[in-house]
C-alpha cells in the first residue's frame, strides 16, 4: 500500500489538536495538561501560547504575527520557532498540520 | 518507605470485568479470575471514579477482561466526561458495533484501544481462541472510526506472531489508526505460566526491533508507534508503571487497589479495597502502595545506580517471580547477578517449541487443562 507522507510544517499550515488529545486545566495542580491515550504533557508558557492558537483555522504564519504583537518580538524569529515547535510536535502525533 | 510522602496520581486503570470474550494465553489478568458476582456495581465505580477525580487524577483506562460487557459503560464514561477526565476504553473489540460506539462517543468517550492478537485472520483466532474475531475487530475499529474517535491498535507480541510485525504496521495505518502500540508480552501470571510457548528468539526480537524503528522513522507524524520491549533479552527494565505507587495505579474488578497487575504475586502485601476505603486515604497510605515507594526499599545496587529514578529498580513482581525476593534488582537488569540466568531461561524457552498451553478461562490455570 502507498503510505501517508510525513506533513511538514509551513507559514501557510493550519495547525489544531488531533482528536486523541484535549486541553484540560488541571485544578488540584494549577496549571493547563494536555491529555493523550498514553501520556500528560505539561506545556511551557511559549508552548501554551501556540498551541492555544491551533484553532484549525489560523495559519502558522499569523500565529506568529500575533504571537509576535504580544511578546514584542522579531516576527522573522517568532515563525521560524513556531514552525520548528509545530514540526517537533506534528512528529509526534501531538499537532495535527 | 517514602521519605517525602507521594505527589498525585495521574492515572488509573479501572478493571471493570475479569469476564472475556477471548482467552489469551498471555492475560494479565490473575490466574484465579474473578466470577461477575464479585463485581462491584454501578454506583461504586460512579463513587470510586468521582473520587479519582477530586484526587487529581487525569486519566483513567476502562479495561477488564472485556470492560463492554458491562452494561453501565456508557454511564460511566459519562461520569468521567463531566469530571474532565481523559476516558480511554482498552478492549479487544468483539461485540463493538455501531451502536455501542455511538452511545460511547455521545457519552464523552475520549479515545479506543482494540486489541488484535495477530495481523491475519487466522492468528487472531488460534490466540484469542475465537473464530471470526477477527473480521469483527475490523469491524469495531470501523465503528470506531464511524463515531469519530480516535484509535490505538494494541498488538500484544510473542512467539507465535512476532512474524507479522509489519503487517500490524498495515493493518493500523489502513484502519486510520493515530498509534499502534507493539507490546511485547510480560512475563507475569497467564503469560508466566505460558511463556516455553510465548517466548520468541532473540533474533526475531532483534528483526522485530529493526522494522520498529524504520518504521517509526517513516511514519512521523502519520502513525505514533509505541514499542514495549520483551525485558528479558533487555539491558535494562521497564520503569513499571512508571514507579511503584508513583503517579498511577490500578483497580480489580471487586475494588481492590493494587500498585500493578501482579502486585498480588507478592506475599504479605496488604491490600485496601476502593469500594470501602476513601481514594485519597489508599493513594496516601495502604500499606501495599507505601511497600516499594520511592528508593528507601532498595538494596545496595539500586539504591547507589544512576537509574535509579529511570526504572526504579524495575519490576517488583518479576523480582519476585524470579529470585524469591521482591526486594531484589529485576533480573532483567544487566547489573544483577543473576540476569545471566534470565536471559538462559528465555533462550531455553524460546528454542523449546513448546505448543501447548493453559488457557486464560476459569480454572484454566490447573494442571490438566492445555490446548494447542
Ligand atoms: S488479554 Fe485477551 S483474554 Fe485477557 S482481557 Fe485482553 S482480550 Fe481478554
Ligand atoms: S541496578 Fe537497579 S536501578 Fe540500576 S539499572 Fe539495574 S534495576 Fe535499575
């Protein structure tokens, strides 16, 4: 059988959650989770301000731009570790492009 | 003992039923398996699982035996859902039709895992001894599918199909699966008494560990595979549940709460039961979890190695089932001393071509009762 490609993350990719992972603020810990069949991650701050932003909707490159806006940062900058960041976690199954 | 007292747990496995439609001869369920009128009912688990939830609890995997043959799955699930719970459903898929998927997903289900005991028909049925299990497990993943939730294949690895590891590859990539999870079998209770027939040769380990890894290369982002290694033929062994009583646990079909699957293996441990005892007070203090937590129970070797924190010494109750003392370094340590002789007995087994087993089936644990 022909398999799917590895998708690749460019300015134009419209990153969301796949369906086997949630969001969930976490209560008794205080701080935000994302829940998956095997595994709880604990986003950073950065990581947290991206993912919120993978609506499915937006693409890669305004999330940067807005990222960019509220950490008054080079926008440049901001998309190529976002792109690296959505990349990174495409490959493993935690962000769907 | 521990010296700072535990975090919270993340998560629970919750065996709602020892009942079955299969009969794996690998089950890590124990070899005296509880009949359904030692179940705890509805409202308990709703109690148990509402608990969970206040204690911090994240995850919780409804397993068994065959958790759908509880007929109050849905309204627990749904208990889970309104907690925020991440609800993942561990079955081997028989009798999961269309309808049962719906009511799951309408209910808040997060996330299936079926298991499928060969990647041809043929195998699914010699191993799980029952015929035209597997067109139906095709079909539940179908289903599955059709509801819109997300889906792991479980292939549990042994000698007799370690052969069809890339057809599993296939067969996970062409039902659409996010993970396949190629586990290798551990040694415990059905599967101990059935490893001369289980265990495979260290070459096809070897071959199996080489297409795992080529796959995983290739598939990025398109099919997460999840490899559980055979420890005996390891250098070093598996962080079981991620530490004893450290961040996960789990629940026998009566209430019982356990650290791990086996953990009953161990002589003395005394066991609290959910159904009677508040979640928080066993978390904190029965007696069976403080047992082995934390480095305060390990011998010298553990106690002074640098992985000590990344495997935690290993598995207790293999320790046990191999050396006697639950104490001990697991054997499939490189470090112990007696890891040489692990490696013998699974080479020994492997080249046994033993073909007879027990199987997984109410008093299928005596002597007497082996089937090809
Ligand atoms: S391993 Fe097989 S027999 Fe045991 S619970 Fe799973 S499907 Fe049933
Ligand atoms: S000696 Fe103990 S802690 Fe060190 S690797 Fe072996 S089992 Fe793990």
């Amino acid at each position: 059988m022909t398999r799917p490609q590895r998708p690749i993350a460019g300015a134009q990719s419209r990153p969301a959650l796949p369906r086997h992972v949630r969001m969930h603020f976490d209560e008794r810990r205080g701080a935000w989770a994302l829940l998956s069949p095997e595994k709880v991650l604990w986003p950073d701050e950065i990581s947290l301000a991206i993912l919120r932003r993978c609506d499915g909707r937006s693409e890669a490159g305004a999330i940067a731009r807005s990222l960019a806006l509220d950490y008054e940062a080079d926008e440049d900058e901001v998309l190529a570790d976002v792109l690296a960041f959505l990349q990174d976690w495409s490959d493993r199954m935690v962000v769907r492009l | 003992m521990s010296e700072a007292g535990p975090g919270l747990p993340i998560g629970i496995l919750a065996e709602l039923t020892h009942r079955c439609t299969l009969q794996c001869a690998y089950c890590s369920n124990p070899l005296e398996l509880l009949k359904a009128d030692k179940e705890l009912g509805t409202a308990e688990w709703r109690s148990i699982f509402e608990q969970a939830a206040d204690l911090g609890i994240l995850q919780v995997h409804l397993s068994g035996g065959e958790p759908i043959l509880r007929p109050d799955l849905a309204e627990l699930v749904g208990v889970l859902a309104s907690r925020g719970l991440y609800s993942n459903l561990i079955t081997a898929g028989v009798g999961l039709d269309e309808t049962l998927t719906a009511r799951l997903a309408a209910a808040g289900l997060d996330h299936v895992q079926i298991s499928f005991q060969g990647a041809r028909p043929e195998t699914t049925e010699a191993i799980g001894r029952l015929r035209g299990s597997h067109e139906k497990k095709l079909a539940a993943a179908r289903a599955v599918r059709a509801a819109g939730l997300p889906l792991t294949v479980n292939a549990p690895i042994h000698r007799r199909n370690i052969e069809e590891v890339e057809l599993f590859i296939d067969l996970a990539l062409e039902l659409g699966a996010e993970r396949l999870e190629i586990a290798n079998v551990q040694y415990y209770g059905w599967a101990l008494l059935n490893r001369p027939a289980l265990m495979p040769p260290r070459e096809a380990v070897e071959r199996q560990i080489g297409i795992v890894e080529a796959a995983r290369a290739a598939l990025r982002g398109v099919l997460a595979i999840d490899f559980v290694a055979p420890d005996y033929y390891a250098s070093f062994p598996k962080a079981c549940m991620g530490g004893w009583a450290r961040d996960a646990f789990m629940i026998t079909p009566d209430g019982t709460a356990m650290p791990c699957h086996a953990a009953a293996s161990i002589p003395g441990l005394r066991f609290d039961n959910a159904a009677r005892l508040p979640l928080t007070e066993i978390w904190n203090r029965s007696p069976a979890f403080e047992a082995y937590r934390g480095t305060g129970w390990m011998n010298e070797r553990c106690r002074g190695c640098e992985r000590r924190d990344i495997d935690f010494g290993g598995c207790r109750c293999q320790a046990m089932a191999l050396t006697g003392d639950p104490t001990e370094t697991d054997p499939a340590c490189s470090l112990s001393p007696l890891h040489a002789h692990v490696l013998a007995l699974a080479e020994s087994d492997a080249a046994s071509a033993e073909a007879t087993i027990h199987p997984r089936r109410i008093g299928g644990a005596r002597a007497g009762e082996l089937t090809r």
